[in-house]
C-alpha cells in the first residue's frame, strides 16, 4: 500500500498505535502530521521514524478537544504540505471504574478527548478534503463500544459513539469521494492498559482467540488499508482488530 505524494494527519501521534499508524503511512510514502497532547520528546521520536521510513514529518502539539487547535493541525498540514488526504482519528483516553463509583468528570473526560475531539479534528479536515473531492477518514473505536465491558461504560459509549458517527459521516461525504471507516482494537500492547491489574489482562487474553494480544504494528496496517486506493470502494465501515476476541 503506497501514499506517495498524500499528506496525512494522525491525532495522539507520539506513542502507541498512533505512532504505528504515523510510521506506517510514512513507510507508504505519505508526509505525515504528527499531533501531540503533552510530550514533545517522543512526537519527535515518531517523526525522527517516520523520516527514518523515507518520508516527511511535521509535529504539532494541539489537545483535540480545543476547537482552535483542531484548526490548526489542519492548517499545519496544509502550510507544511498543501494538502490533507488521510485523517486518523487516533487520540483517545479510559477512565475506567465501575458506573456506581464513576464520577461525572470521569464521564466527561474522555466524552471530550474521544467524541467531541474526533468531531472537531474531522469538521476542520473535511473543508480541504470537501474541495479535493477525495480525501480518507479512519476512526479509532475498540471492541469495547461493540460488545461493551465492565467497568469501561464511559469509554465503551464513546467508541460506540464513534462507530454512529463514522456511518453518519460516510453517508453524508460519499459523494464527495471521501470514505469514512472506523478500526475496532481489541487488546493491543500499549501504555493505554498501564493501570489494568494482571488479572484483568490476563482473563482479556484468555478471551482470544488467537491467543495473544496484538500489537500496534496490527492495528497500523488495517488502518492504513482503509487510507489506501485498494479501500476506494469501501465506507461506513468497521474492522475488528482483535485476534478474534469479538466474532459477530
Ligand atoms: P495510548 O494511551 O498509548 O495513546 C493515546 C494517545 O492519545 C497518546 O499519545 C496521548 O497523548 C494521546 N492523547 C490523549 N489525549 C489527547 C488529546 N486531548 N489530544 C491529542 N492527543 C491526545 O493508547 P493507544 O493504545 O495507542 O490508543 C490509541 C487509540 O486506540 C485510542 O483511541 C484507543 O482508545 C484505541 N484503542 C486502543 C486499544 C488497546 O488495546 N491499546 C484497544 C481499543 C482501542
């Protein structure tokens, strides 16, 4: 799958999957925005990697939840590159507890970073790509919002959220030749399960099929199928990432 002379935007881009998913398109041949909340070092890092995978790379810091920030890593990619051609709705965050002891701000945390920030960040790109007439969208949900999971209702109804919201989308800019397709994750090895318990980790790995949890390197590829011209003909869209974990 190749990108060359694309430009794509990856959100929450300095470690984890979005930094493989960054890599990965660089690999392709994209230039690539690098978003980052709070650690500068390692956006750097993902860029220093993705140059290192023979392409360009530009960092920009932004919470996604800023209305004016979401601008302008949009408008980063366009005075950097002069295009945007791939959106990744990647950043996202857990607050997990069970609902009795959730407070409201845990509610409202990650509602902000994972709904509210995939909604400003696609608003602001869908204006270049709408004058395009082409463009790619990728969401990141998780098997979480599909086949729910205690103590993750918050996080749960948003990457379910995310799943209405990516369908809703994909109809309304088909005609635009945008696609919109969402990645469902399910266990995949990244500092997001650094305060699940060993137990908790080891009953998800028992529920997998094939055995393991994935890692982010997995996730990159679907992600970067749905940016590229083999998924031309795909949208609305979601694809479990899971080693089996969810079969419906
Ligand atoms: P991670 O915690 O390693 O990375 C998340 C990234 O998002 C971090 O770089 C963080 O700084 C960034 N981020 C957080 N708030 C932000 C904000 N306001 N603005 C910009 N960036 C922000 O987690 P990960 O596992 O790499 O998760 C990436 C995505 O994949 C998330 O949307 C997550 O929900 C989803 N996902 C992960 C798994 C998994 O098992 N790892 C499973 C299902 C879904």
């Amino acid at each position: 799958m190749r990108f060359d002379g694309k430009v794509a935007l990856v959100t929450g881009a300095s470690r984890g999957i979005g930094r493989a998913i960054a890599v990965r398109l660089g690999s392709g041949g994209a230039r690539v925005v690098v978003n980052f909340a709070r650690n500068q070092a390692a956006a750097e890092e993902t860029a220093h990697l993705v140059r290192q995978a023979g392409s360009e790379a530009l960092v920009i810091q932004g919470d996604v939840a800023d209305p004016e920030a979401a601008e302008a890593m949009v408008k980063a990619a366009i005075g950097g590159f002069g295009r945007l051609d791939i959106l990744v709705n990647n950043a996202g965050i857990t607050r997990d507890t069970l609902i009795l002891r959730m407070t409201l701000e845990d509610w409202e945390a990650v509602q902000q970073i994972n709904l509210r920030g995939t909604f400003l960040v696609t608003k602001a790109a869908l204006r270049p790509m709408l004058r395009q007439r082409s463009g790619r969208i990728v969401n990141l949900s998780s098997i979480s919002g599909r086949m729910g999971n205690a103590g993750q209702a918050n996080y749960a109804a948003t990457k379910a959220g995310i799943i209405g919201f990516t369908r809703s989308l994909a109809r309304e800019v088909a005609s635009r030749g945008i696609t919109v397709n969402a990645v469902a994750p399910g266990y995949i090895l990244t500092d997001i399960w650094n305060d699940v318990s060993e137990e908790a980790k080891q009953k998800a790995i028992e529920m997998i099929p094939l055995g393991a949890p994935g890692r982010p390197e997995d996730v990159a590829e679907a992600v970067a199928f749905f940016a590229s011209d083999a998924a031309a003909y795909i949208t609305g869209q979601v694809l479990n990432v899971d080693g089996g974990m969810l079969m419906s």
